[in-house]
C-alpha cells in the first residue's frame, strides 16, 4: 500500500502541470408525452399514452498532454476522451399489459441505462498512430457497428494505412448495452426459451483489419475491411458445435472526385457468411453548373441476419434501387430538389409455383404492389442565419402501397434568445395489403408548434407541441420539452 | 359526418397555420438582422471565396496594384506588417503613412496638386465616397478640423494564417496573392481560396489537417458558426457546412439528412465537424426527427415498413423497436403463438383475432388449410423480399411452426430453394454455424451434409 502511494506521489510530482485539458460537458433532459394508436382487445382503435424521460450525458475531454507535444502544426500526439451515457425512462400507461418473461423486449423496459459510447483515444501518435480504446462505434457505406475493445489505425505512408480492431459486440442483452448496433435475426429466447440459455447473452468476440489508400485530400481513395464476430455456443448439447459465425464479411469502398464537378462513390459487400454479396452501392454526383447538380444512385441490398437466425434461409429475395436528384440553388439562398426513384425486387428461383391452383405462373409479379415501387418528391428549403423555411411534398406507388402527402415547415429567430417554429403536415396513404375500408388506408393531418430559447451561455430549451387528426381519431397529442446545457472548462 | 367534421378542422388548422407561418415570415423579412458584432459599412456583394471565411469588406478607395508594381513598388514596402503577422486577424491594409512616402499628403489642403510624374496627393484622387465618386472634405470643415474618408473596413477572417512561417520558409507573396501585382483593385474575391492551399496543405508537403487552417472548439472540432453581422448581411446562414467541392456528396443540401449515405463513408470526415452524438441522435435516437418521420408516422409506417424504405435497419433493430411497440399496441401474433405475456384478446390474433392483419390466402386458404404452394397473396413472397418486415411481429418459432423437420410442430415445408443442399450458400452457412440449421433439423441428421 504504501508502494502504491508512494509511486502515485512520484508520478504525480513528475507529470508537468502545463497540461491543458479541455473538458466539455453536454447534459440533455428529453421529456416526451404523446398518444400512440393501438388496438383494444375488442379491435377498436385506441390511444394509449407514452410519458417518456430520457437523460443524457456526455463527456468529451480533449487536448490531453502538454502543448509541446503538438508539434509545429498542433496536429501531432493527439490524447482525448469521449463518452456518452443514456438512460430511457417510460412511465404512463404505455408499458401497462406489456409482455413480460421470455417475450419481454428490451424496448419496452420501464429503464434502460446505456453507455453510448466510451473510449480513450489518440490521434497521429508519433505522426503514425491513430486509436481508441473502450466501447466504439464505427461505420461505414456498408457497415454500422459497436464493440469494447482496441481500434488502432498505422499510417504506413502518406498513401498507406493499416487498421486493426478486436473487442466483443456490444449486443442489448449485455448490461449497459444498446441493442440498437445488435445484429438483427435472433431474438432473447429464440432457441427454445423452455429449455435453454439464450445464446445473445453470450459474448461475441469480434476482429477486423482494413488497408486504406490515398491521401487524405487525394482525388482517390478506397479502403477494403474484413470483420468477423463469432460467439461460442452457449449450453452446449452434445453434437453441437463448439461455436458459430454470427457476421463476417469483405467489404470495399471507394470514392473518387475529379476538379469539384464529379465525385463518383460506392461501396461493396461480399458476405462470407452466406457466399453472396449482399451490399452493392454505386453514386455519381456532377456539378452542372456552379448552381445545379445532379446526382445518380445505383443500390442493391439482399437482407442478411445474425448468423444465429434461420432468416438467412428463408430471405432470399434481393432489391435494386435506381435513383435520380436534381438540386438547384436559386437566388436570395433558396434550394430547390426533386428525386425519383424506381425499385425492383428481383424473382427467386422458385417465385414460379410448381405445384396447386397457380402451377406455371410467377406468383412474384402477380402478388399485390408486383415487383416494382416508384415515386418522386420535389421541395425547396430557404436557410439565413435568423431562420429557415422549406416545403416537401411526395409520392409513391407500387409493392407496399402508397403515399401522396406533403408538409411545410418554418422557423425563425423572432429576437435573439427566442426561435420559433411551426410545421404543417397532410397525407394520405394506402396499404398494397389491406382492403378498402379496413385500418389498411388513411389521412393524416398534423401540426406542430413551439419554440426554442437561449436561456444562459450553453443552457436551450425546446418545446415542440403536435395535435393530429385523421382517419383514426379526431385528435392525437404529442409533447415534447428538452433542456440542453453545454458547459466546457 | 364524422369524417367531414375532421376534414374541416383540419383545413381550418392548416390554413392557420400557414397563414402564421408566412406572417411570421413576412415580418421578419422586414426585421433589422441581429447583430453580434458592430455591422461594417457597406459590406460588399461577396463573390468568390465564402463570405463565412472572408466576411464583407468596405474598400472605399481607388488603388492600382499593377501600376504601382510597374512603378516599383514591392509587397513588403506598402505592407510592412505582413512579414511578421502571425495571425490571419492582423490588419495588413497599409495606412496612411505608407502612401506619404510618395504621395505628398496635405490634410489641410485637400486639393493640393503635385507636379506631373509625381503621385497625387489630392483627396480624391484615393478615396471614394459610398457612391464611387471621388471622396472630398465636406466644404464646412474649412480645414480646421480635417474630416475623415470612409474608412476601409476588413473584418478579421475565420481562418488561422500565420503569414511568417509562410514567408520563413521561403513562400513569397505571389504564391497565394495571385492577382495582386497584376490588377488594379484588389478585393476578398482575390483573397486565396482552399483550392490554392491546398496545392501544398496535401499531407506530404504540409499538414492536411482541417484544423490547421480553419478555426476549432476546444474539443478540435471545427467550429461552424461563424454568424457575424457581416455574415448574416451577405445572406447566409453563418454557418459553415460542405458545399462540396472537396467531396462532392459532403454537400449539406436540403435532401443531405435523408441522403447522407455516400457521404458517411468516411466517418472521419464527418467528425471533422459533428460530435459523435449527432449520429446517435437519429441513427437509434428517442425522438422522432420530424423531417424524416411525418406526424402520426405510426399510421403511415405499414408503407415503408413493407417496402423497407429507407432502410428502417439503418436507425432500428427492428427485433427491439418493432417487436416491442407491436407487442404494446396489440399488432403482433397470437399468444398462443409463442408469445406469452401478451394481451390475452390480442384483435390481431392469427385466424382468432377480430380484426385480420394478413390478407385472406396469406397462411390458409378459405377452408382453413394450410397453404402448400405459394400463391400471389401467400406470404411466401413477403418474406424473401423483406422478411424484416415479418420480424417486427414475429419470431424464428413462428416460421419453425410449419417450416421445420420436426412433424410434431406442424407441417414441414422446406424454406429452401430448388437444390439448395448442393449450393456454395448451403456450404457457407452450414460450416460457418450450423446452430442455425439445428433450429430446424436434428443433431447428426443428414441434411446437415450439403454435399450429400
């Protein structure tokens, strides 16, 4: 103990006392009521009331070291901290008759504390080295992940860098976990909850690497990633295996841009898990005119699941999605868009029905909404430093159903400390699977009003208030109040 | 009559609050600006560079660079400051003093005429007044007490620039000040933009670092409001965002926050500016972002959520966010089908309920008998396009019911394509975690064998 004491005294003697920490502290209270449309067990449409708390709290500690280690360009050796820690409250009648047991969703617990994210990190040690150090998330074109453990980025030349991470999935089944970066497919007792554990409550153990080219400003860059999370099986039967892959894939992305009037973009995903791509994204951006551009998108997405789930079986369909944008700045700083798009669910082998009442015929194209979705939407958005106003409005069609509506939005800085905004709202819409005259159609009017004031340095606070009328009832409330503080030393 | 009575409240509604929208817009248009610092004079029309990196200036004087450079005159002998300033907010413009050395200046006689070949010295022949016209003491100054030109006003830019390491090693003034011997008037539109800086701010010759130029937070984040008087009278929104000239798709558009995909490909990028939390925000956030998610979305989401546009993956797990509010508001399956717990009566109950969910063909047909083959209505098709629709009610048990080899849970239909026990994806799946495939089949049965 007094070994311990003594080496804290030494080096708390040696550390210089020029470090110059900068500490910056986001507190945000959300306090959140509104109505939420259910269905009473006798089928009428009901209310029932949501009152929700959600705190949070973040931490940002930078500039850590002393400014000698900065280097000439104060952009070297690099030391920070950052975190941010969420607790969700529901009261109100909501959570009232909600599932309990091995139905139970994490959702829908009254409290959920969650540390966000939580890590120490360096930024061109040694003019090399970048990396973080705790709980993380990454994403990417074709990627979104969190996990605790090390991320390190080496940059080996100005056109080189290696990166390595390992760690453990951050799953929602883990104390003080979201399970908003959990892989989507098996769900807290899918294996029989009778009988056994559940495997998500298992830890995940997960690795990568990636080699990254071009310089930082360059005209090219592109980087391909390899990331494999596996866990061990969890109350092993005999003849089980010993462990399975839940997510591994080889994913590129790139990006190139020629005199700030072509960017062209895209990323691609080849799953190992189930030898297929299943992510493909391709962009262009051209800059017309030194006030108009037009952007072109190419994306094609097969669902894919937790390695766990029997959904990677069963999902075998894939969709494409061709989308057009125009964009143009007018005068007196208004912007103006328009977008289309067409998407196309592709045929499975056996969408053809060999055998019943529909033998020969593709059921695929013949099922409501057929294989193909399409819409557009135009608006155009004016933004100065004392407000802005926009207005949108859209429409599509085809598998799913459709949607005509649109909505107007203004807000303004009516004296200095004080914003005001309102927001006007109207649609209606029409399930592809529900029958006139049943809950499968709709319109929707909303509005919103409420405001935004500055009540000290770094202390906001928001009131937003929504009424809707529709279809469905003749009113429907939302409230919302939030109380910002940014302090920092 | 109902839905008549809602219809009119409703246009009433919207019609008010339109009409307060545009009055409120209305009388703000004619609103003075707010201010945070003293307004310049007569900011000019800014183009060229940003006028959030190099506000409004007033330059109510004529001067000829190139003649002057033609006559001799070097950089450093008008803008004596400029090799020693360390910070882009030293004010560099020569003052009066510089000019005296060849222009005779008598403030006292304001018409003063020099002899031909030597350079003017009177009022006029420099200063200009608001209208561009030669600017003179009024007449009732008389002399007594010489009355000030318009001054020139620069406000300081939002940049970090230290012109001295710059000329230490070795960088002279033309390098980046182009136009400025070439031209006669020299304005911000002449000032050097990021595209020349970074002609060697490249990572290899200089720092490419963001920071290195533009100013940051205490945290070295860039800061981004830049809101000045100036700013806010050249019409923006002072607020330094992407236009995308350095990224193309970085450009913060009005569609940029539904669209915003390509962009974050780099998330290094985006934290150049943002703090990690605006991400969180939306991307598994607790309030609805309105722009995204109209008012009642909950109606409106049964669209989206079929068609999984967007992708509702990208902000929910859909096996969390869904499952949980659909188990709450009574759209989710049966008790009886693996749910217990759930509200006894559940109306959208699978064939039991009082309300249907599934169109009529969807499982059973008429009779009541399940579906063998697929069909246009059957849900076959629903759940290999977009089987995450299916998740946000049901679980991996609800599929096994009727899609397992065990006959005791009901039917066994293979979910398997034609010859799927001979394909690469049979193999992947099966060596890579087979505890997917024992949901279904035996341990040691032998359709675990892809190659049999």
């Amino acid at each position: 103990m007094r070994q311990a004491i003594l080496v804290g005294v030494v080096i708390c003697a040696a550390v210089p006392r020029a470090f110059a920490y900068d500490f910056a502290v986001d507190l945000r209270t959300i306090g959140q009521g509104y109505q939420v449309r259910g269905f009473a067990p006798d089928g009428r449409n009901e209310l029932l009331s949501r009152r929700r708390l959600t705190q949070y709290l973040d931490l940002a500690v930078s500039d850590i070291g002393p400014s000698a280690w900065h280097g000439d360009d104060g952009g070297r050796n690099l030391f920070f901290f950052d975190a941010s820690m969420r607790l969700d409250a529901d009261f109100g009648g909501y959570l009232l008759g909600a599932p309990t047991g091995a139905a139970a969703s994490p959702e829908l617990k009254q409290s959920q504390l969650d540390i966000l994210y939580a890590y120490f990190g360096g930024r061109n040690v040694g003019g090399r080295l970048d990396f973080q150090l705790g709980r993380q998330i990454h994403f990417d074109l074709v990627d979104f992940y969190a996990f605790d453990g090390a991320d390190l980025q080496l940059h080996v030349s100005r056109l080189f860098t290696v990166e390595a991470l390992a760690g453990t999935e951050v799953r929602g089944e883990l104390p003080l976990s979201s399970p908003i970066y959990a892989l989507d497919g098996t769900s807290a007792g899918s294996r029989d909850p009778a009988t056994r554990p559940d495997q998500n409550s298992v830890l995940a153990p997960m690795a990568g690497a990636a080699i990254a080219v071009g310089p930082p400003s360059g005209a090219a860059t592109a980087r391909l990633a390899f990331r494999e999370v596996w866990s061990a099986t969890a109350d092993r039967l005999p003849g089980e295996p010993a462990s399975g892959v839940n997510f591994e894939a080889l994913s590129l992305t790139a990006a190139a841009h020629w005199r700030d009037r072509i960017t062209i973009s895209g990323g691609i995903r080849y799953n190992i898990l189930f030898d297929e791509l299943d992510d493909e994204q391709l962009a262009l951006r051209v800059k017309l005119t030194p006030r108009q551009w037009i952007t072109l998108e190419h994306d094609f997405l097969a669902p894919t699941f937790d390695g766990d789930s029997i959904w990677n079986v069963f999902a075998t369909g894939a969709y494409r999605d061709l989308r057009a944008s125009y964009e143009v700045a007018l005068p007196r700083g208004v912007k103006a868009y328009a977008r289309g798009f067409v998407r196309f669910f592709e045929a499975t082998p056996d969408e053809v029905a060999t055998a019943g009442p529909y033998a020969g015929q593709d059921v695929g194209a013949a099922g409501p909404g057929g294989r193909r979705a399409q819409g557009a939407s135009l608006g155009a958005a004016w933004r100065s430093a004392r407000g802005m106003a926009r207005a949108d409005a859209y429409w599509d069609d085809g598998y799913g159903g459709r949607k005509l509506g649109g909505d107007a939005t203004a807000r303004f800085k009516v004296r200095a400390p004080l914003e005001l905004e309102a927001r006007a709202t109207g649609y209606t819409w029409r399930s592809d699977l529900q029958t006139a005259g049943t809950t499968g159609e709709g319109v929707v009017f909303g509005l919103q009003g409420g405001g935004r004031v500055l009540l000290g340095p770094g202390v906001r606070l928001h009131l937003l208030l929504e009424d809707n009328v529709g279809t469905f009832y003749s009113s429907q409330f939302r409230g919302l109040a939030m109380v910002e503080l940014d302090a920092g030393l | 009559m109902k839905r008549k009575r809602w219809l009119s409240r409703a246009a009433v509604a919207a019609t008010i609050a339109f009409a307060a929208a545009a009055g409120v817009a209305a009388g703000l248009a004619s609103a003075s600006p707010a201010t945070t610092e003293a307004a310049p004079v007569a900011p000019v029309a800014p183009p060229g560079p940003s006028p959030l990196i190099y506000p409004g200036e007033s330059l109510p004087i004529r001067f000829d660079h190139a003649r002057h450079a033609r006559l001799g005159a070097t950089c450093e002998g008008c803008h004596t400051a400029a090799a020693g300033s360390t910070v882009a907010a030293d004010n560099l413009i020569p003052g009066e003093a510089a000019c005296r050395g060849c222009h005779k200046i008598d403030r006292a006689n304001p018409t003063k005429t020099v002899p031909a070949g030597q350079g003017a010295a009177r009022c006029d022949a420099c200063h200009v007044d608001p209208a561009g016209h030669g600017w003179m003491p009024p007449a009732s100054s008389n002399g007594q007490t010489p009355a000030e030109p318009p001054p020139v006003v620069m406000p300081r830019p939002n940049l970090k620039f230290n012109h001295r390491l710059h000329a230490s090693r070795g960088l002279g003034c033309a390098l980046c000040h182009t136009a400025a011997a070439g031209q006669a008037m020299v304005t911000r539109a002449d000032l050097p933009m990021m595209a020349s800086c970074l002609a060697c701010h490249d990572g290899k010759q200089a720092t490419a670092r963001c920071a290195a130029c533009h100013l940051t937070e205490p945290d070295g984040r860039l800061r981004v409001q830049l809101a000045t008087a100036a700013t806010i009278a050249a019409g923006g929104t002072g607020l330094l965002e992407p236009s995308g000239s350095l990224r193309g798709f970085d450009a913060h558009g009005p569609t940029f926050r539904r669209d915003h995909a390509q962009a974050g490909r780099d998330e290094r990028y985006c934290l150049t500016c943002h703090r990690r939390n605006d991400c969180i925000d939306c991307h598994g956030g607790v309030v609805r972002p309105p722009d995204i998610h109209p008012a009642d979305y909950v109606s409106l989401h049964v669209v989206d959520a079929r068609r999984n546009v967007p992708d509702c993956s990208s902000c929910h797990r859909l096996q969390t966010f869904c499952v949980g509010c659909h188990q709450r508001t009574g759209v989710s399956a049966d008790p009886s089908g693996g749910q217990p717990g759930v509200r006894a009566s559940n109306p959208f109950g699978t064939g039991t309920g009082v309300k249907q969910f599934h169109p009529p063909g969807w499982a059973r047909d008429a009779a009541g008998v399940v579906i063998a083959a697929p069909r246009p209505n059957s849900h076959s098709t629903a759940a290999k396009r977009n089987i995450r629709t299916c998740v946000s009610c049901h679980r991996e048990e609800s599929c096994l019911t009727c899609h397992s080899t065990d006959p005791t849970r009901g039917p066994t239909f293979s979910p398997h394509g034609p010859n799927f026990a001979g394909t690469a994806r049979c193999r992947f799946l099966s060596s890579r975690n087979q505890r997917a495939c024992l949901k279904c089949h035996a341990i040691g049965s032998a359709e675990l064998d892809c190659d049999r």
